[in-house]
C-alpha cells in the first residue's frame, strides 16, 4: 500500500508541476497585453485545426447579433452571389454614399447575422448604407468561391444602388479578419475591372497566406488567431497547403506586386496580432505605389479584441471609432470630389 501511495503522490506532483508550468508560461504570453485587455478567456489556448473544430467554432462564432434602434434592415438576394443584408440610417442624403462590409472568420467560419450590431452602428453614427454580404466558406467551398461572391455583391451595389439611394462614386469595400483580406482583394478586381471603389476599410486583414510559411512570428499570435489556425485556413481556403508560389490572381490580396491605382485605406491592426507584419507591409507597399494608406497599430492589442470589448473599454472604442471617422472621412460629398 505505501508503494501504491507513493506512486499516486509522485503522479499528482507530476500533475501540480505541469499545471505551474503551464500557467507560468500562459503568464508570460499574457504579459504584453494591454492591462485592460486582459479577459479570463485568454487563459484557455484556442486553435482551429480541424473540421471537429470548424463545427464547434461555427456554432459559437456564428450568433446573431442585434441591430441598433433606427436602422431598417432588409435582406436581398444577388444574383451570381448570395444574399446581403442592407442597413439604411433614418436620416441621410440621398444619393449618398456606401459600404460593402465582409464579414471575418478566416475564410472558414462566420455569417453576416454577427455583424448586425456592428453594421447597424456603422449605418447609424457614418450616415451611410451599408451592405452586409453572405459568401460561401471554406473548406466545403474553396477559392474562388467566396471571393466570388463577395465581387458579385460589389456589383450589385453598383447595378441596383440607384434604387437603394446610392451614390456610385461614393462606394467603399471593407471587412475584418479574412473580411479584410477579402475585401482587399475585391478592391483590387475592381480596380482592374473599371468598378468604382472609393475607401477601402480593412481592419486586421487576412491579406498574406506567406505569413503560414513563416516560423518565427516574434511572440505575435499567439491569442485568438494563432499560426496553427492560420496555416489551417489559408489551407482550406486554397485548397492546398500555402507555398511559395500562388499564381492565381486575388487568392492573397498580399500578393499583387502593383498597387498602384488603388483606392485610399485605412488599416487597423494591434502589435501583438499575427496579421501584424503582413499588414503594416501592406501599408507600407500601398505609399510607395502613391496610394494614401492610414495605418493605426494599437499597442497591446491582440486579434479581434475589440469585438467584444469595446463596449467597456476606452482604447477599443478609440480604435473602432477611429475606423468611423476614417470611412465617413473618406465617403464625405466634398472630400471625395477632391
């Protein structure tokens, strides 16, 4: 009996150690965050890896959200695409300016009815349109099919905006996360095709499936958006494991070696997210191509932490409102006739 007790002791030890560890070294990777960024839920290592995963995420990820008081929302149906929700404010000029908004989720999860909370703000407090669109997700659908859609909503936003009181000189195209790299690109298939794009709004993108091939990330990633769930989604999205070449227009907005005629943008990412590099690269390329790129690198933030604090705190409702004023900067009458 003592041997035996003394094998269970020697195990819970063992247990107790790992467990410190453990801690010690979620400790560590917590320590550059911002203080008031910090949530219980950073403790727990999350990662999608799998279509066990994607199925579980789809579940928690995907809750609808509800719109603002004021903002009429409808849905419509695209014809080549899926189907979009439209936000209109109560009170705006017509015809007046909009934003086709891609809705995040690393190409693999996500639906528009998350956003509606997020794209009833926008309409309300920008005084803008906003279109929400659906598209098909990956791994069931891979490139092009999502990006596909999400061309096929920007023109009809062009085809029917007259009747939704739009101003066709006065389009932006944005999103977040994998909406961002979406909407890079869409951005860039419109410039080629003669589709007016005015702003584009891309919030921590998902522009550079290369950022997979890295191994060395300098300690960023490794909250919510972690390399593994990256090189995961890049995979599925692709169809292929990310590599060195990728010869087929618009699959990684990072990508296109010209950037020149593009649009101004505004990007937005914190320094300890994944998409860090990649981004500030992108904006970087952007000036020298002679495109007006505003960048704004929040300190201590890391990936999507302001969906769901910047009810309660300052530095994320600063840096939400800061994408505000950006598009409705950039969507101003005058400012664009400039």
């Amino acid at each position: 009996m003592a041997g035996k007790h003394y094998a269970v002791t020697v195990g819970g030890l063992g247990l107790l150690t790992a467990a410190a560890t453990a801690v010690a070294r979620r400790r560590r990777t917590l320590a550059p965050v911002a203080p008031d960024l910090r949530t219980p839920g950073l403790w727990l290592p999350l990662a999608v890896g799998n279509r066990l995963a994607i199925t579980i995420a789809r579940r928690w990820y995907d809750r609808p959200t509800e719109p603002v008081p004021g903002v009429t929302v409808s849905r419509h149906d695209v014809p080549g695409g899926r189907d979009v929700f439209v936000y209109e404010p109560p009170e705006r000029r017509r015809p007046g300016a909009a934003l086709l908004w891609i809705h995040g989720g690393g190409t693999i999860i996500g639906r528009p009815e998350a956003d509606h909370e997020l794209c009833a703000r926008i309409a309300r407090d920008v005084g803008v349109v906003v279109v929400s669109t659906r598209y098909r997700l990956a791994p069931e659908h891979p490139f092009p099919a999502g990006f596909d859609d999400c061309f096929a909503a920007l023109r009809w936003l062009h085809d029917d905006g007259a009747g939704l009181g739009v101003d066709p000189a006065r389009v932006a195209v944005g999103g977040a996360s994998a909406g961002g790299g979406l909407a890079a690109a869409v951005v860039q298939r419109a410039c080629d095709e003669a589709v007016p794009v005015a702003f584009q709004l891309l919030v921590y993108p998902m522009l550079d499936d290369r950022t997979a091939l890295r191994r060395d990330h300098q300690g960023r990633g490794d909250l919510l958006w972690t390399p593994r769930s990256n090189t995961y989604a890049w995979t599925c999205y692709l169809g292929h494991e990310p590599r060195a070449g990728e010869p087929r227009p618009y699959a990684a907005a990072a990508r296109r070696e010209d950037l020149t005629g593009l649009p101004p943008a505004w990007i937005g990412v914190g320094d300890l997210d994944l998409f860090y590099d990649e981004d500030v690269d992108y904006a970087r390329r952007l000036r020298e191509a002679g495109v007006r790129a505003d960048l704004r690198v929040e300190p201590g933030m890391y990936h999507a932490a302001e969906v769901r604090l910047q009810a309660t705190v300052p530095s994320m409702r600063a840096f939400q409102q800061a994408m505000f004023d950006a598009l409705a900067g950039a969507l101003d009458g005058d400012e664009t006739e400039r």
